[in-house]
C-alpha cells in the first residue's frame, strides 16, 4: 500500500504565495517521508518492477504528484499497482 500526504505552505513574508511539500509512507502506522524516487524505491527495495517504472514514467521527483486525468488517480498510484501484477 502507498499513503500519500500533502502540506500546503506559504513561500514566506509578505506574500500571498502557496506551495505544496509532498510525503509518503509504506504503511498507515509509518512516519511520513519526503516523496522522491530514491525514499520510494528505499521504501520498496525488492520491486525492482516499481524501480524500473518510477524511472520510466518520471523523470524527476516534481512530476511524482501529477495527476492521471483518465483514470481519475495519481499516475504514482497507477504506477505502484501496476508493478504488482
């Protein structure tokens, strides 16, 4: 299972600017960790399917949050559950 979590922050003094800091956990009961490909595949060492897909569908950790329209889910969600087939 893949928890996704999201922190939404200003960008500091004297500005209206809001951003978003994501998070993961391997399971409900873990402490949040910062969502990158390295902390994912750390967190799921033996899906090498996982790996291989985290590398082929994102080129860089900003795009793990994007949003898969058609399906109506996260594409890392969709990525996750397609490795474990």
């Amino acid at each position: 299972m893949l928890y996704a979590y999201t922190q939404t922050t200003g960008s500091g003094k004297g500005t209206s600017r809001h951003y978003s800091i994501y998070f993961f956990s391997a399971d409900a009961s873990l402490t949040p960790q910062a969502l990158t490909k390295d902390n994912l595949k750390a967190a799921f060492p033996n899906n090498h399917k996982f790996h291989d897909s985290l590398d082929a569908n994102f080129k860089t950790d900003g795009e793990l949050p994007a949003y898969d329209t058609f399906h109506k889910m996260f594409k890392l969600n969709r990525v996750f559950h397609n490795s474990l087939k």
